[in-house]
C-alpha cells in the first residue's frame, strides 16, 4: 500500500525526483504531488522527513508567493495556456512551472492557512543546506543530493 500524500506545512523544503499528476475527483482539475525533504523547526529541536506533498496548493489562486517584501498570486507564477477550458493545457502548464522552477531548489512555506492558502517563497539552497546541517540531516541530504 503506497503511503498517503502529505500537505504543506511551514518549514523549508527540497524537491526532488519528477512531479507526480493525479486526476481530481469530481472536478477537472489534475492535482500535483512530489517527494522532498522538509525540515520543520519548533522551540525544542528540528524534525526532519522525506515524503511525498500535494504541492498543487503552492500554485492556487488562493496562496501568495513571496518576492522580497511583496506578495503575489501564485497562480501568476506560470503560463497560462491559450485555452482556458482546456483541462489538459492547465495540468502541462502546471506540470512545466514545477519542473523547471520547483524541482531542485528550495523553497519556505511561511503560513499555511484555511483551505490550503499557502504562503511561500524560494530561498538559497546554502539557507536550506545550513539548516540541514542544524538539523542533522545532512546523510539524508547527501544521499539524495551528492553533489551538493
């Protein structure tokens, strides 16, 4: 039985690998998932995880992205296809923005609030790197990414 997807939660996060689609229920819309690494800080110490995230959420109309101080739909981070009612134009254009801007780099999910509304912004994979190394997580991190 494959382990069940997780949502965002604040924390930093790594992606890897290849997004994953999976068509809605009762809807059109193809949802997206994907493995990272996610560290989450508390008070006491820093957890850290690989699973597999909804990450569909990070490119709702609801959530903002982060750039410097200002905030921006995030749904206006990709390309929207020619054919807004065409379902299957939506998912590759999702599908090309996670691949290319996703994959690999890191990211923070400052807030997540109702329904998913997530706040999130890129970060330097050094910020990332060094919070691993806090966390002592840098066998995970290596194992996945020997080059960094």
């Amino acid at each position: 039985m494959a382990a069940a997807l997780q949502q965002l939660r604040t924390g930093l996060y790594l992606f890897f690998g290849t997004p994953s689609a999976h068509e809605g229920q009762n809807t059109m819309v193809t949802g997206f998932s994907a493995t990272a690494i996610h560290i989450s800080k508390d008070e006491a110490d820093s957890k850290v995880s690989v699973e597999e995230y909804h990450i569909h959420s990070l490119l709702a109309k609801t959530s903002d992205h982060m750039l410097g101080e200002k905030s921006i739909e995030a749904h206006k981070l990709y390309t929207w296809p020619a054919n807004l009612g065409d379902p299957k134009a939506w998912a590759y254009s999702k599908q090309s923005f996670f691949e290319q801007h996703l994959m690999n780099q890191a990211i923070e999910i400052l807030n997540v609030g109702a329904a998913a509304q997530i706040t999130w912004k890129f970060i330097p994979l050094a910020k990332f790197k060094s919070t691993a190394i806090e966390a002592q997580a840098v066998t995970i991190l290596s194992d996945i990414f020997p080059e960094i």
